[in-house]
C-alpha cells in the first residue's frame, strides 16, 4: 500500500478542510478543522476549540495561531 | 586519518535511511516521540505514523497514542533511528 503522505509538504495538502488537533509548546491544544496555513506554520482553523489540561476553555468560529508559538504536532 | 568522501554519512543521509522504520525522537522539552518515520523535510520537520507520545512530568511520564502527525522540527534535539523509546 502506498502512502500518499510522504513529506510534511504532502501531509499538509492532504490534511487541509480535515479535522486536526495542534499542540503548542505551551501545552494548550488545538482542535478544529484546518483552512489554510503557510510556511511559517500559521494556521487558520474553523470551528476551533481551546483546549488547557485536558479541559475545554474556548470555542471559536474562526482562529488564527502565529506559527511562532511553537507548534508542536498536528494530526 | 579522514575518512574518504564516499564512506562519509551526512546526517540528513541517515534520516533518510530510516524513512519507513521506527526512530525515536528526544524533544528540547521533558518530551519524546517514537513512531515510524513517513518522511522529513529540509527543516527536520517530520511525518510521523503510529505515534506514541511520551511527556515526563515531576507526576511520572504521561503516554499519548497519536495515528499521524506532522512534528514540528524547530525543538528537536535527538532522532534515534529504531529507537523503541524511553519504556524499554
């Protein structure tokens, strides 16, 4: 079976309109479903949920994370 | 004595190799990443697959099982290739 998720480049073109989690360094998580991001790692989620040691702090219809805030994974 | 330019293995290189197989990832935080290596870019970012994420905090160490993700490069410090992590 081929992946067609090779590089990070491709994993981000097949992970776009998806829903993902974005862990920054700070430990706050990310959840909502990818828009767009760039090479800096900004990213634009829709229906985005802020999530702070395992509990739910925000909902937002739109967000923007600075890429400079260390993001750690997204899946 | 130099080694010959045809027996030196640079280190992205190795990386290289190791796409497909198991490595372990040691973060610039009390964190650790094992899985099997998808693929990698010029930054070290990495596409990682089947994912086992081990956070070490003063409580004990903190296990995540994670099925893909993109690794951000900027805080690694250490790959291990066929590392089976820090249980073993």
């Amino acid at each position: 079976m081929q992946s067609q998720e090779r590089s990070p480049t491709e994993f981000l073109n097949n992970v776009i309109g998806r829903p993902v989690l974005v862990k920054l360094n700070s430990g706050v998580d990310y959840r909502g479903i990818l828009s767009c991001l760039d090479g800096y790692m900004n990213i634009a989620l829709e229906q985005t949920e802020e999530w702070v040691n395992g509990q739910l702090k925000n909902k937002y219809g739109d967000a923007f994370i600075r890429g400079n805030n260390g993001i750690k994974s997204i899946l | 004595m130099a080694m010959s330019a045809t027996n030196q293995l640079l280190p992205l290189e190795l990386i290289d190799k190791c796409i497909g197989s198991k490595i372990w990832v040691i973060m610039k935080s009390e964190r650790e990443f094992t899985g099997t290596l998808l693929g990698f870019d010029d930054y070290v970012n990495m596409v990682l697959e089947d994912v086992t994420e081990y956070e070490n905090t003063p409580e004990g160490r903190k296990t995540t099982k994670l099925d893909k993700i993109l690794l951000n490069g900027n805080n690694i410090t250490m790959l291990i290739p066929g590392g089976e992590g820090p249980e073993n």
